[in-house]
C-alpha cells in the first residue's frame, strides 16, 4: 500500500521559502556559477515554495545575515535554506539569524557546496550541477522541518569524579574549593594513582611524593570532597544534570569510624604476599595493609584471598593487636547511591605488559626490568630503599641498557606514540648514572622531548655519557656467542646510524613499557554511556576543540583515560574538566539540542525489538502498559531506534522519516516533476 | 579417533626415518588417524620458491587439490615437516591473497585434471595437532614412563611459528607449545632461549662456516643450560644439529656431544613404547648416555641440575614476574 | 426504501485466488445484511454480469465496490479503471489489490521465465510447445486475449483507492465489521474515515494481540520452526523463529503466532509505513547478537531466502515493486 | 557533457566520522568525482533500509552508505547495527537483481578525508562499469502514477515481441 495513489500535491506550496547562495569570496563562486543556481532556483523551484533567491558574497558576515532577516520580516519567510559551507561551521550562526528575525532557527537549514562541492571538483559545469541538486536536497528537507525548543534540564550542584590519581585529585579540588560538593571514587585503597609509586619526575627531578603527598592529604581532608576508597561504581542512571551513581563500596574489614591508622594490625599481620598493584609485583606486603606510608585514607585493608583467617579461620591476630578494636571480619560490601549533576572521568592507565614482546625476554630472564618496577626500584620507600640493583637483590649493575617503544609504536602491538616513554627513559638512565655509575644505553627509534624543558633535560642526560643506540632492539637474550657475554644479558641491535648489526652485553635491561587503556576501558564507558576508540582509549567530544568533554552530555574525561599523557597535561586536563563542569553548574541549567527520538504509543505493540538498541538507557519498557517509551533528556538523538521500529511507531525530531526522504527525492531532482508543462529538465 | 589429511614429505623417507617411525607408533595410543594423501609429491623445500614462483607454487598445490580430493570428513592437512608444512600454509595463504598467482597455477594444475580452491583445507603442524586437539591431558594420561629428570632442550626451529599464515601459535619469538607437551611427559624443560633460531638450513651444503656457527650456538646455549638432549619438530633442524655436529665440532676445536630427538620419540618412550619402535639408533650423536637417566630407574640428584638462571633463593631475591601458563607445570 | 434505491454494490476478481471471495461469504449471516441494504449490481462469482452492463451505467453509479486481485494482464487494468469510473467508494479488498500478495511474487521474474515454466516445463503436458498469443486470426474474425503485463501492480498504482482492507483474507469478522460500519455510514448513523484510510484492521502490529511473553531480544541464530520445539509461551522471534509479526499490521488477532506458528505478514505493513521488507530487514538485523562481520553473515545465513520472507505478500507493494529480471525482460 | 555515464549516488553520512571526512576532503582540498551527493544522518544507525531503497527506486544508481569504523561509533555501538543491517539488506537486493557494488558501506573516521574522496573514486568508477540502473521510477509524493502502459514499454525495449508469440 506504500506506493499509494497519491493525487497531485496542490500547486499552492505549504511554506515560503528563502534560498541564500553564497560566493564566500571565490572559494565558491570560483567552480560554481553561484548566479545560476540562485536562478534556477527561483525558477524551477517555485512551485516548492522558493519565493525569494539571493546569493551573496559572505552569507556568514553581519550583513549577509541581515540580508535573511529582512527577508524573513518582509516577505514572511517560513523557511530558510543557506547554500554555503559545512553546518558544522556555520549552522550556528544562520540559525541565529532567523531566531533574531523571529522565525524558528530549526526551521533553516544549510547545505554544503563549499566541502563538499567548490573545493573538491573542478568541472565547473558538473560542480554547478551537483549544487543544484544539493540545494534541491535542502529545499525539500526544510519544507519538512518542524519547529524545535532546545529542552532545558536543571544541574545537580553535587560532581563525581572516578579515579583518584592525580588528574581525578586536581579535578575534586578544583570544584571543591569552588565551594561545591565532591564524590571522589577510587577503586584502590589510596587514592594517589600511579603517580605515587614514582620516585622522580621528570624533567625538574622533584620527588613526586613530596609534591603529590599535599594535594592527597588536601583532597582527604577537604570538607566539601567525600572520599570513597576500595569502592567501584557500578551503575549510572539519569542524565546530565541529574545522574544517580550507585558505588560499591567493598569491604575492609576495617571500621573506618573507630581506625586510628596506627599500623600495628598491618605489623602483626604472620602473611606476607608479592605486592602486585603499589610495588608493581617487586615488593612484598602483608594480607592485612596500607598500601604505602603516605596513603590517603589512612586505614589497612584485608585482603581476603591471601588472609589465614579467611582461608582456615584461625590467626586473628590483626583483631587481638588493633588497640581500637576496629577489625570487623564480618563487614560487608555497601552499596551507596548519590545524586550527581556531572562526571568526571580520570580513570588512567594500564601498563603494556612486556611479557607479550616475548623476545625481550621480560619474565624469563631475571633482570629485565619494566619501568614501574625500576621506579619502585629507584624509589627511595621501595624494596631496595632506592639502591639500584639486579634481581638478587644486592648486585649493583655495572652495565644498564634501557629499551624504549616496547610495546609503542609497533605495528605489532599498538601504533601510537605512549607520549612519556622517552622523558622517563631520559630520566632513568640519569638516575643509574648518579648512583650507581654504570654505563647506560638508551636504545631508541626517536627521541620526543617536546614540552617545556624536556628537551634541555635530553642535553643534560647527553652530556652525562648516557650512550644512545637508533635501533630497534631486535632481541634481549642470554644465550652468550662471544667471550665476554657469557652471565650476561646481551642486546641485539641494529645500530642504523652505524649501519651494523651490534650485541650489547648487559647486567640489566629497563623495558620503557608503554602505556594502553584500562583493561577494563570498555566496561567502563559502558557503565557511564560514553564511547572507547578500537583500541580503548575513551573518546572526547573534540580532539582538539572539546578534549575534556564527552559526546554523552554531562560526562567529562581528564587524564591518561584518554590517551598517554605527562604529569603537566594530566593535571590541566583535571582542572579543565573541572572549569567544564563548574561553568555548568553556575548556569544552573542546560540548554539540549532538541535532536530527539520519541515513541508513538499507540502504534507501539510492545514487540521489545528496540529495547536493548540504546547505548545511553533511553528506552524503558512498561510491563504494565506493554508499550515502550523514551526518555528525552537520556536521548542522545542517534536515531538508531527510529530506524529499528518495525511498526514505524518511533520517530525522532530534526531528521524525521519524511524529512530524510524529501532530501533523497530534491537530491534526485524528482521534485521537478511537478513542475509546470512546457520547462524542460535541467 | 581424530582424522586428518597426512602429508609426510620426502625426509620423513628418509633423513628423517626415525621421525616417521615414532610418529606411526605413536597414533594408536593418542588415537590419531593420519589418512595419507595420495601420490603426493615433494614440497620443493625451501630452494624452490626462491628460484621460480609460479611452477613452486604449482607443485606444492598438486598435493593440496590431491588432498581435498581425497578428503572425507576432514579439511584439515597435517604434516610434520617444518618445511612441509610451511610451504603448503604459504601457496593456500598466496593463491587467495594473489589472485593472478592463483589463476596461473590453478591453471598448471588444469593439465592434470586437477584444480584448487584456496582456504578449502586447512594447513598444520603436527605438534599443532597434539596439543590443540588431542590435548595435553589425553597425552598425559598416556605416559606411563615419565621422563622424569631428563633435561630437554625444546627446539622449534625458525618455520613452524613464523609467519603462522593462520594464527595458531601462541607465540611467533617464543612459542611454549613444544615446552608444554615435553612437561606433560614429564621432562625438565630448560628455558631454550634460541628455541626459533635458525639451524642452519641449507647453508650447510652453500656455506658451511656460517652454518657450522649456527649450529654451534644452539648446541653451546643447550648446554650452558645443561640441557640433556634437544628435542626437535623438524627433520631440518633434526639433521643438521645431528649429523653436522661432529663437523662443527672440528670447525670450532670443541668436543659438544648434544643428541638432538624427534619430540615424537620422546612421546613413544613416555608412552612406554618399545624403542626399537621408535626409531633409534639412527641418529648420529648417541644419546644413550642422555637417555640412560630415565631407561635405568635411578632418580638423578635434581639438586645439582639447577639452571644457572635460577641462583639459590636468598633472602634479598626481588620476585619474578608470573609468566602465564606457569601453573601447568 | 424501494429495491433499486438501495445503494449497489459490486465486487470484482482481478488477479487472485478468490480466497478473497470466500471470506466474503464466509462473514456468515451477516451476507444477509449486505442484500438487505444493498442492490448487487455486479459480482461475477455470484450473478451472471457482462462487463458492458457495467459500461453502460452512469459514473458514479456503484456506491461500493469491493475489488480483490492485483494487476496481473491489460483486462484486470481496464476493469479497475471501469469500475473506478463507475464508483462511488473503490475498496482495495484483501492483500492481492493492496500488496499484490502472492501472485506479486512473479515480480521476481521475467514475463519469459514465468511463461516458460508454466507451458515449458517438464510438468506440462504441451507437446507441440504451444505458447499463448495476443491475437489470432480465426476464420470468424480477428480473436483477442488480455495482454499480460510485465509485472503484477496494485491497483492502487492504476487508480485512486478510497479504502484498503488489508489481509489473505481479510478476516471474515472483519469484513462484518466494515459492512456494518458502511450500512450505518450510508444511514448517517457513522461517519467513514477519511479516503485513504486502512479499515478492518488495527493501527498497532500483531504483536499487540499477540499472547507470547516478551523480553529484549539477541538473536545469536534463525532456525526454521520445525528444527525446533518452540516454547508456546515465549515470543517465536526471541526463539530464533522469523516471525514478521512486530511489522505487521494487526487485526487478525495474532492467529499465527498464537496457533504456534509465525506471522507471515499477510495483513501488510503497520500504518504509516512505506516499505514492509524493509522495516523487518532493519528490526531483525537490529537485534542480531553479533559485531563480527564473518558471524552476522554466519547468522544470516538462517535466512536463506531474504526476499520471500520479507516481501511475501507485499512485493508489488513495495519501494522497488520487482526484480531486475521483470523490468528489463532478462 | 561528454557520453560517458555519470551515475547519480546517494551518499549516508554520520555527522561525527564520515560527514566530518568529506569536510576534510574539502578543506584539504582533495579532488573526487562529482557523482556522490550526501545526506547527513546523526549516525548510521539511524539509516534505515526504507532510505536506500527509496534512492534505488527514484533514480539513484547506486548508494554508499559511510559512518564511523566499528569500535569507534560516538553513539558507542550504533555502527555495529548499521553493518548488520547493511550486510542483511544486501541479500535481499541481490534478490532483487541488484548488484552489490550499487549498495556499499565505507567506514571513514573524521579524519581520514583522503581515504574517503579515494572511495567515492573507486565506487564511481565500478557504478559506471556497471551501468545505469535505471530502476522505473514508482509513484512518489508528487503523484505521477506508473501505468501499466510504461510498464510494457520498458520490455518492450529489451524484449523481442516473438518471445510471446513464440
């Protein structure tokens, strides 16, 4: 029954429209002939409701604008269609326009024949065709457009943040001391990150536990941040504005309220396990423990797969020591739920596990180091008090070959650039030269020193009589073929400033490991209704433009969450995320694009095919009414449901069915079909 | 029983007769049904291709539609031979990734009646086969005499794991496949650093002083890890440590007396076969004095055996990272 | 109200099966109300009637006629042009004038292949391979037979339609329901719809009236019904069972799926909808549980004939009405 | 006009990959044929198969349908439902006699403008290998019905008259 009947439309068109062509400068009318497609369009579009066609040399200038808004007054325009550029840049402004001459701005439409028409074809005549049809496209559409509101949504005062290294620490104190409330959610039992196992930073060399120390305690201490430690978050629902956030809170087996943080529990604790997470596996701790001197909470955790009394139900003797009778080994995980307006994303990183370049040997040759491991190495709160040696824990190396790009910038394993690796492959081979002595090779592709004073550290560490290798390490192996190799770990390389192929025999390889997303990255922006690269990293709005900001409204992104970044960008990207969110909250509302899709119940017969389309929880079905609905603010507007519905029962505002298909059909010229007998085709 | 398509190649004739021989006594106890494929013909070897594309390809495919003509209930080709079985991977993996090469020896192939449609077989290697489909647990519970003490070397060669056309090795540097099974006899397995190394090859017959080098780093890295014997998956590598190894022993004025098996002899000796069934006494260095560790049951002193790479644990020992599949150990 | 003040009534056969006809009668006494209130002035299958009777009446004259069958050859094109001419109110009755339903399926192929097979083939007993032809000179005169179009078309791709009644059949009660609304229409007592409109039907989809159980659904394979025991509670489709009934129009009453087989989308597509195979392409590939390019193809493969399972009864109807063979011959 | 074929395409488009790609080939000045004339969607979940099948029958001889690459959708998952429908959609057009070159799908990232202009090229190029297609155009909104009489025509042209008088 779709190819209906349908008689004639009336001659007499429904709207009144304007068609502005734009010369911006030559860049258009230079393929175009701008002159003769605003005449055709005054001719052969007329009876479509074209009344007035200009074209003009800046449509975006002021009196481009005015040029709309005095059409609009005076000759009663209802609809607009701009032929210019991208609506991506200037769809704004035109919308502007029409809203200042008092017509709906989403009743004006802009087309490209700038990208898409004058910069990228040649044959004038084809180029001034093809716009036509590309105006045709945008007539057929605005005349199907419908008035739109922009939905206006309040902002909940309170912010959550998830991560609490330093990007998530800086973003909590920003809006704290801006005098709003913080949730900062942390799933380790210190906050701190991975900046806290580091010894140095790079290039000025401060000790980074004296200078993150003070932002931890701030952040632990501030009245308006509320910390939760060892918790998760487990759920988002709601929208921008007004999110409830459900937290997991594991259990400690510790009563935070009645702890002290005086350590005896961790003392008397008979079970001492390999300390994966804060000593990166090269340092033991206890089952019961605060994971380092500094940590922020202050109170231990048991860990319960490695805990005697878990396991056999004896020991007990963190319970009979702790002075304030604060161990409870019958606590449970908790489960909080707070109300939120926006969120903040500081999630971080993992390393690249240096296992998997198998031929690098990490893992089966005792001293090939990963970085974090040299840095708990190096650190004077580490397993060796920050004496630099080999794995039998009192050799000191008198030869140190430090391997950049492991598991970066190889096509192998991930393609891009880990950003730190170098500075820190700098940094370490300064620290082996001061103290230990040892001769230090950096084997690398290329050296990226490029922010402030990165490059002069280079210089320095250059001077120092570090040795630099520009080869890619072919092999890290034990199996000696010279005099002089044997007990010793020798480098494969090829040398390609020499040309040569050399075999650097070692007492201790650094691996600069690179960094990739969290292993769990995709479960992650699914929780929070965000989007992950192929590779993992989550996506800002605009690389350049938004790199804080998310496509999902109200959720923010700061850190290494995003993509490898030093200590400097980690800590703007906190602050900027909190500059985002803070503007937020003091404009009190928000203004949505009204880009929505919504569900005509009485055609819905419940069939649930949509219901699990929506990435972003916009669809809930009613049992009771057995039909389905969609929550405008959820709505991201992708349209993914409207073109699911079996029954056509979902529509959605601003690219509607009918207005999609008028498109097609001005784009194909059927529109001039209708035209009056006797024009001849285009 | 599990079936496949057997293609044995020319050195399992003769080179490497001891690796047939144990094969063949093996399949029954691991139930392994080797349907071999008619009238094949010889792979080429590694010259071929190097010398003239379009008629290497051909003659390896000659076996390939041979086979899938013969094929019942299987698509799956095995063959033992590193060589083998890298050859037959690369034409399947060429004909569909270069259509023309496919055409034309498609079109070689149309003289004999014959005719190939890539990707219709699947290609792999024996030690492939044993640990992914019959599984280290049937494997393990067909041991009856574990070689309990016997320090083996596990030696891969270069063409079974590179450039795995089809994705089914753990790893292309340092697979553990071979490791796994030899622990499932029981066998100490040492950490063979140069367990992908070159052998050699055919340098031996063009230039024997880099093949003699060659030979003589794997030998020396075994024995530094005091590696009782290697085991080996492929005829090439099997032959060249073997047979050459008293030539390079010459070469280098060194006195190396490292027996080099087929990991199919190992399995049979697990397994409790008798040994004149598996085909030794052919290879050149006797590894009597290796094997008598577990013929005669003596427990050897493991104490004295430990690697190099593992001083004794003192109390200033930083931990080793966990490696993953340790725990099958 | 005398006899031939009624109001008339006719009802034709284009290309169909004459379900159509059947369901007609089978509306049970209520054909009784329909003589009551109406003149029958032409109805092939009931009374004998020559078209130029037809011909020969005023425009206008038949308050309504109710014509099934699709557009097969130039006869049935010419009788709905006539009776459009001559009626008051056109009802494209039932799928085939509406979808062109199952004699649509022929779109699928050229005129040749169809007039092959059904005089060329092996089951055909046509030794001497006689084929029809348009015209033949008898010794009494030149004879004629209806041309055969290229494709089956709806009539509502020939002519205006007032009303569509959607279904193979259109359920009998149904048809009671409209006959009773159009009696009370003609005695001011209701109001008809506005022209164009889908009557005898609902404005959801079948699954409105279906009684199956429904959750979100992931399709990780489509079987055949018989290849598997269906739960009788739970929505067929969420079984893997290709069921159109989440785009199909509903008003029979969720028969199929409620008789443990799925809806094969005879009542057409839901309101507002401009291609049937389409909204069902879209609805099921929406809710295939896989990313992988290789696996989707591999669940696809559980559709081994896309066209017939979501254009059965619609192709005419559809966005592309045919098939490439049927346009240009080959 | 020159007498080789120009095809007419109806290009999809989201407006966060593929829309941006084809803004970059314009601003980066890259030349690509004419043919293509795009429609912007929010994302290609939201291209339903009515669209391309709308295009089909009016006049377009052929459609190319882009978005984000798999994995990289803004709206997270969306492209996933485009492929899947885009590769069930195929099927049945081939069942319908239609090539699969008339209907592709391109994945494009925002910045891959280049990549994008290069496949237009190529898809151009393989449309006017295959032709016009030349689909009757249906009845469409503007009302002008398909009578049964252009319906013949178009055998008639293709068809010898003998094969019904055989």
């Amino acid at each position: 029954m779709s190819n209906r009947f349908i008689p004639l439309e009336p001659m007499q068109p429904r709207e009144r429209i304007g068609v502005y062509v734009c010369h911006c400068g030559s860049n258009i009318a230079g393929t175009v002939d701008v002159a003769e497609v605003r005449d055709w369009a005054e001719k052969r579009l007329a009876h479509r409701g074209v009344v007035v066609a200009r074209d003009y040399k800046f449509m975006c200038s002021s009196l481009g604008q005015e040029l709309i808004a005095k059409d609009i007054k005076e000759q009663g325009l209802t609809r607009v269609v701009v032929a210019a550029c991208s609506p991506h840049l200037h769809e704004q402004t035109f919308r502007k326009a029409c809203q200042m001459a008092g017509l709906n701005p989403y009743l004006c439409e802009l087309v490209s024949i700038r990208e898409q028409v004058s910069w990228v074809h040649t044959d004038k005549h084809a180029a001034t065709d093809k716009a036509k049809a590309i105006l045709s496209g945008g007539v057929e559409r605005v005349m199907r457009h419908t008035p739109l509101e922009p939905l206006h949504v309040p902002i909940h005062p309170a912010t959550l943040v998830v991560g609490g290294g330093i990007a998530g620490i800086q973003a909590a104190l920003e809006i704290a001391d801006a005098g709003f409330p913080v949730y900062l959610v942390e799933r380790e039992p210190s906050i701190g990150g991975h900046m806290a196992q580091f010894d140095k930073t790079f290039p000025t060399l401060d000790c980074a536990a004296c200078i993150l120390t003070p932002r931890m305690v701030s952040a632990g201490n501030h009245p308006n941040i509320t910390l939760l430690t060892w918790s998760e978050v487990t759920r988002v629902d709601g929208y921008v504005g007004n999110f409830t956030v459900t937290i997991r809170k594991k259990a400690r087996y510790v009563k935070e309220e009645l702890c002290t943080g005086c350590g005896v529990c961790q003392e008397k604790c008979p079970k001492r396990v390999v300390d994966e997470q804060y000593e990166a596996g090269l340092g033991f701790r206890k089952a019961c423990y605060i994971p380092f001197p500094q940590a922020v909470p202050k109170y231990p955790v048991i860990d319960t797969e490695n805990c005697v009394f878990f396991a056999k139900g004896t020991c007990k003797a963190c319970q009979k020591f702790c002075p304030t009778n604060a161990i409870d080994y019958d606590q449970k995980d908790e489960y909080l739920s707070v109300q939120v307006g926006n969120i903040i994303l500081a999630t971080g990183y993992d390393l690249f596990d240096a296992r998997r370049v198998s031929q690098y040997g990490y893992g089966r040759l005792a001293n090939v180091f990963t970085s974090l491991e040299f840095e708990r190495l190096s650190n004077s709160a580490g397993p060796t008090n920050g004496n630099i040696v080999l794995r039998d824990g009192v050799t000191t190396p008198k030869t140190v070959g430090i391997i950049h790009c492991v598991g970066s910038r190889d096509r192998n394993f991930n393609n891009y650039c880990s950003a730190i690796c170098c500075m820190q492959s700098l940094k370490f081979a300064h620290l082996v030269k001061e103290r230990t002595g040892a001769t230090v090779y950096n084997f690398y592709i290329d050296i990226r020193t490029t922010a402030k004073a990165y490059d002069e550290f280079y210089q320095r560490v250059l001077e120092e009589g570090t040795l630099f290798v520009r080869g890619k390490v072919a092999e890290v192996t034990d199996a000696a073929r010279k005099p002089g190799e044997e007990g010793k770990i020798i480098i494969q390389v090829e040398d390609t400033l020499v040309g040569k192929q050399r075999r650097i025999p070692v007492d201790m390889v650094i691996l600069a490991n690179g960094l990739e997303p969290r292993r769990d990255a995709k479960e992650v922006a699914k929780i929070f209704g965000i989007s992950c690269s192929a590779d993992g990293w989550l996506i800002e709005k605009h690389p350049k433009l938004d790199p804080v900001a998310t496509m999902t409204e109200g959720i923010y992104i700061a850190g290494c969450a995003t993509g490898p970044k030093d200590i400097p960008s980690t800590v703007a990207q906190g602050a900027a995320a909190a500059a985002s969110v803070l503007g937020r909250i003091q404009q009190g509302e928000i203004a949505l694009e009204p880009v929505r899709a919504s569900v005509l119940e009485e055609r819905c017969s419940g069939c649930r095919i949509c219901n699990n389309l929506c990435p972003f929880n916009a669809i809930t079905f009613h049992e009771d009414r057995m039909v389905t609905s969609i929550n405008a603010a959820l709505c991201q507007g992708c349209g993914t449901c409207v073109a699911a519905c079996p029954a056509g029962a979902i529509t959605g505002t601003a690219f509607s069915n009918e207005q999609i298909i008028g498109q097609i059909e001005g784009l194909l010229m059927r529109n001039l079909e209708t035209a009056p007998v006797g024009a001849g085709q285009a | 029983m599990s079936a496949y398509l057997y293609y044995p190649g020319c050195s399992m004739e003769a080179s490497a007769l001891a690796y047939h021989e144990s094969l063949m006594a093996i399949c029954e106890p691991l139930g392994l049904n080797l349907d071999e494929i008619e009238d094949w013909n010889c792979c080429g070897a590694t010259e071929y291709v190097g010398v003239s594309t379009t008629p290497a390809y051909a003659l390896i495919c000659r076996n390939l539609a041979l086979a899938k003509e013969q094929a019942k209930g299987t698509d799956t080709v095995v063959a033992p031979c590193s060589a083998c079985y890298l050859n037959l991977a690369k034409a399947n993996y060429y004909m569909r990734e270069r259509p023309s090469l496919g055409e034309k020896v498609n079109a070689a192939l149309a003289a004999g009646g014959l005719h190939y449609e890539p990707d219709s077989l699947i290609i792999r290697h024996l030690l492939d086969v044993i640990i992914n489909d019959i599984g280290l647990d049937t494997v393990k519970s067909k041991v009856v005499r574990p070689l309990t003490g016997l320090r083996v070397a596990p030696y891969l060669g270069c063409m079974v794991p590179r450039p795995d056309y089809q994705k089914r090795w753990s790893d292309h540097e340092h697979p553990n496949e071979l490791d796994r099974l030899l622990r499932a006899l029981g066998a100490q397995v040492i950490d063979f650093p140069l367990k992908t190394h070159c052998c050699g090859g055919h340098m031996t017959q063009i230039g024997p002083a880099t093949a003699f080098e060659l030979i003589r780093r794997l030998i020396a890295s075994a024995q530094q890890h005091q590696a009782d014997l290697m085991a080996t998956v492929c005829p090439m590598c099997q032959m060249n440590i073997d047979a050459y190894q008293a030539e390079t022993n010459r070469h280098f004025r060194t006195n190396y007396r490292m027996p080099i098996l087929f990991f199919t002899q190992l399995m049979g000796l697990a397994f409790g076969l008798d040994p004149k069934r598996l085909g030794f006494g052919r290879e050149f260095v006797n590894a009597q004095p290796a094997l008598s560790r577990i013929g005669v049951e003596v427990p050897t002193n493991e104490a004295e055996q430990k690697p190099p790479r593992i001083p004794g644990r003192r109390d200033k020992n930083l931990p080793m990272p966990r490696m993953p599949g340790e725990e099958e150990n | 109200m005398s006899a031939n003040e009624k109001p008339k009534f006719a009802m034709y056969w284009a290309a169909a099966c004459g379900g159509c006809e059947i369901a007609v009668l089978n509306i049970g006494e209520k054909i009784l109300d329909v003589d009551a209130n109406f003149d029958v002035v032409f109805w092939p299958v009931a009374m004998d009637a020559k078209y130029k009777d037809v011909e020969a009446m005023p425009d206008g004259y038949i308050t309504l006629t109710l014509f099934n069958g699709g557009i097969r050859n130039k006869e049935n094109a010419e009788m709905a042009r006539l009776l459009r001419r001559k009626s008051k109110i056109l009802v494209s009755f039932g799928s085939c004038a509406s979808e062109g339903c199952i004699p649509g399926l022929a779109n699928l192929s050229s005129r040749q292949e169809i007039l092959d097979t059904a005089y060329g083939t092996l089951t055909t007993d046509n030794p001497d391979n006689i084929r029809p032809q348009y015209s033949y000179a008898a010794p009494e005169g030149e004879l004629h037979i209806p041309e055969f179009l290229p494709f089956v078309q709806t009539l509502d791709q020939i002519v205006p339609v007032d009303y569509y009644i959607p279904g193979c059949p259109p359920e009998s009660h149904q048809i009671g329901a409209v006959v009773d609304l159009v009696i009370q229409a003609l005695q001011g007592k209701a109001q008809l719809p506005p022209p164009g409109s889908v009557i005898g039907a609902g404005g959801s989809t079948v699954c409105d009236d279906c009684p199956r159980k429904r959750h979100e659904k992931k399709i990780k394979e489509f079987v055949r019904i018989q290849q598997i025991k269906p739960d009788p509670d739970l929505c067929l489709l969420e079984q893997g069972v290709p069921c159109n009934g989440p785009a199909t129009r509903n008003g029979c009453g969720a028969l199929c799926p409620q008789a443990g087989a799925q809806c094969i989308g005879c009542y057409g597509p839901a309101e507002g909808v401009t291609d049937y195979g389409a909204r069902l392409i879209t609805a099921f590939a929406s809710v295939i549980d896989a990313d992988d390019p290789q696996e989707i193809e591999r669940i696809l493969d559980g559709l081994p004939d896309p066209v017939g399972q979501f254009y059965r009864f619609n192709l005419a109807a559809s966005l592309l009405r045919a098939a490439k063979p049927a346009f240009t011959g080959k | 006009m020159s007498d080789t074929f120009e095809p007419v395409i109806i290009g999809f488009t989201c407006n966060w990959c593929s829309y941006r790609a084809a803004d970059l080939a314009g601003t980066a000045r890259v030349k690509y044929p004419p043919n293509v004339r795009l429609i912007r969607l929010m994302c290609s979940g939201r291209l339903d198969p009515t669209f391309v099948l709308h295009a089909l029958a009016n006049g377009a001889d052929a459609v190319m349908i882009t978005g984000c690459h798999p994995g990289e959708c803004h709206y997270i998952e969306q492209n996933y439902k485009a492929l899947r429908r885009f590769l069930l959609l195929r099927r049945t057009l081939a069942g319908m006699g239609i090539e699969p070159q008339r209907v592709q799908l391109v994945w494009a990232s925002a910045a891959e403008g280049a990549r994008l202009a290069e496949e237009i090229a190529r898809i151009v190029e393989e449309v006017r290998a295959l032709g016009p297609l030349h689909w009757p155009t249906s009845t469409d909104l503007y009302g002008k019905p398909f009578s049964e009489e252009e319906a013949f025509s178009v055998t008639k042209e293709t068809s010898a008259p003998a094969e019904v008088n055989a």
